[in-house]
C-alpha cells in the first residue's frame, strides 16, 4: 500500500520540483537576452576613473563608461540594488560607494570588483539599441 502511494505521489512531486527550478532561471529574461545576442564577455573595461550605473533589477546592471556601455552580470542577486533609488533623470548613479572595492581605478575587472558591495561577475559589451532593449526588459526605462 505504501508503495502505491509512494507511485502515485512521485510524478506529482517530480511535476512541482521541475515547475520551481525552472521559475529563478527564467525571472527576468535578461539571461535569454544574453543567449539570442550571444553578447561578447570582457573580462575588464578601462573605465579612466569616470563610469556610471544603471540599475536593471537586483542582478544586472548597465555600466556607462567613456568607452561605451556594458551590461553587468551580479555573481548573486544584490539587496542593495533592489533598494537603491534612480538618482538623475537619466537613472546613473556615480560609484563612489565606500563598500566598493576596485583593483585599479581606471579599470573595472569582472569576477573581482564590485558595485555596491556586490560582485560584478561577468561584463558583456552593448550597444545603444541594445541599452534601450534591457531597459525595457528590466522596468528601469525613464
């Protein structure tokens, strides 16, 4: 008898662990974004000291340097910038945060230094049409 029952509740069990693992990975379509644009990864961005950022959600962020823009990939989901409120207009916010930590001021290393105290794991070159696209995925468009 417990094994029928044990039968019986397992695809059902199967059916709920598939639905929740799937949920985390498809959030907030940036992450498909990344794939079908097969986005070019950098591991740094020469930054001369001067950069910006714009927040997509609690795991992205748009880096705005003089040499362009680049989507920032959180090595985990950051609470600060779900709480971090759009500063200009434009929504850029200078980093000059006291819990930020930077190998080289002019240059920003993915994987090692941080943005509100969060880890920037990858860094991926954009372009304008794409800037606009993630703005838009991410709800941050002004």
């Amino acid at each position: 008898m417990r094994i029928k029952r044990f039968l019986l509740a397992l695809p059902v069990a199967m059916a709920i662990a598939c639905a929740t693992s799937e949920t985390p990975q498809r959030q907030d379509g940036i992450s498909d974004f990344i794939a079908v644009t097969q986005l070019e990864s950098v591991n740094k961005v020469r930054t001369e000291g001067q950069y910006s950022f714009l927040r997509v959600n609690e795991s992205y962020v748009i880096l705005k340097t003089p040499r362009g823009h680049y989507l920032g990939q959180m090595q985990h989901k950051c609470p600060a910038l779900k709480t971090r409120a759009m500063i200009s207009g434009q929504g850029n916010i200078a980093l000059w945060s006291n819990v930020d930590r930077r190998i080289n001021p002019k240059v920003f290393f993915a994987g090692q230094d941080t943005i509100l105290g969060c880890v920037v794991e990858m860094l991926y070159l954009l372009d304008e049409n794409m800037v606009t696209e993630l703005k838009n995925l991410g709800g941050t468009a002004t």
